[in-house]
C-alpha cells in the first residue's frame, strides 16, 4: 500500500512538473519579445560573451572589456588563448550556465539559495570588472543585486523557481540564438562564420553540429528533471 502511494506521489509530482514546464514555455514563447523577458535574454548574452571570455583566460589569453548593448548584441575582448575553444565557447557557454542553474535549482532547499547569490555575485563582479558600456554596466549592477536580494529574502521555493526559469531561459535563447544567427543567415559575422575562416569548415557545419549538442543536451537536462520530480 505504501509503494503505491509513493508511485502516485511520483507521478503527481511529474505531472505537476510537465504542466509547468509546458505553462512556463508557452508563457516564454508567448512573451518572447516583451519586456517581460528582455531582461532574461540580455542576462543570457552577457553569459555568452563571459563563456568566451572564460575560454580565453583557460587558454591562457586575457578579458579586456565586454560589450553588451539594448539591442542583445554583445562583444568579448579577449586576447590571446586558443581561438577554436574561445570562439566554440558563446552559444555551448549558455547552454551549460544553463545546465548549471538547472541542475543547481533541482537540488533544491539551501542550493538553490546559495546558487542565486553566486550568480548574483558573478555578475555584480563582471559587470564591475569587465563591462565596458553604460547599458551593460547598468544591467549588470541591477540584475546582480536583485539575485543577491532574492538569495537573502525571498522564500527558497521562489529562489529554485527563478533558478529554473534563468536556466530554461539559457538554454532555449542559445538554440534560438543559434538558429537565428547561423542557420537562418550564415553570412552573419557570428562565432560560427569566424570558426569557419579559422578552420575550413564550413559555417552552416558548425551551426547544425552546435543545435544538435544543445537540443540533445536540452533533452537530456528535461528528462533528468522530470524523473526526479
């Protein structure tokens, strides 16, 4: 008797799950180009250009200032380091700050806490160090200190629902990004166009392997959240 109220506690808890996810996608899709979720996209494009940054110190280079303008462009100055991993890192960067966050925001409890005021204090510290424009500055001042304030006050189940939304966010917006930049116009000045100077491969190679890593890894995120709900 008690198996068969834990089986159907599980399959209440992924039900409840699969109606999220489907009302927060449809919402995303639905606000896409609102206010509403400008702020979480611009959030995403400064984790691509620190993706690339990231990279480049790893590879021995240097930051020296990032670029993030109102329209979603971004750039990072980053020097040095090896260019096929600096220049790889942008659009899989997002996906996997993406995977972070989810996988930080499944563990749930304090975790979820913890890791909204990492995030917040990772782009209060970059936006301080590294960003170079006054829109980017601004937007990384405020949305640092909104997660740090989120962290300290806000109840724990509001800190994992907004850890989910941000990781849900970084992972669709790099396959929308990917889509939008490489395989809808490849003649794009993009990372992909200037991996395939650097390589001989072509750019449209690069855009069809990149979706494919993040809709296979998106998958895989989706499904490991749904067998723990």
């Amino acid at each position: 008797m008690s198996k068969r109220r834990r089986i159907s506690g599980d399959g209440r808890g992924r039900l409840r799950f699969a109606i999220g996810f489907a009302a927060y996608f449809v919402a995303l899709w639905l606000l896409w180009d609102t206010p509403v979720v400008y702020p979480l996209k611009i959030f995403v494009v400064l984790l691509h250009e620190v993706s690339h940054g990231i990279a480049a110190v790893a590879g021995g280079g240097t930051i020296q200032e990032i670029l993030i303008t109102p329209n979603q462009g971004g750039a990072c100055h980053c020097p040095g380091g090896v260019p096929f991993l600096t220049l790889s890192a942008g659009y899989l960067g997002s996906l996997a700050w993406g995977a972070l966050l989810l996988g930080i925001a499944m563990r749930g409890g304090r975790w979820s806490r913890f890791g909204m005021a990492a995030v917040g204090v990772l782009v209060l510290a970059v936006g301080a160090l590294y960003v170079r424009t006054a829109f980017g500055l601004t937007f990384a001042l405020a949305f640092g200190a909104g997660l740090l304030a989120s962290a300290r006050w806000l109840p724990e189940a509001f800190t994992r629902t907004l850890l989910t939304a941000l990781g849900l966010t970084s992972c669709l917006y790099a396959i929308l990004d990917i889509k939008s930049d490489i395989l809808d116009r490849p003649d794009l000045e993009s990372d992909a166009r200037m991996l395939a100077e650097l390589t001989g491969v072509p750019t449209l190679v690069w855009g069809v392997l990149w979706i494919g890593l993040a809709l296979a890894a998106s998958w895989w995120l989706l499904s490991r959240a749904y067998r723990r709900a």
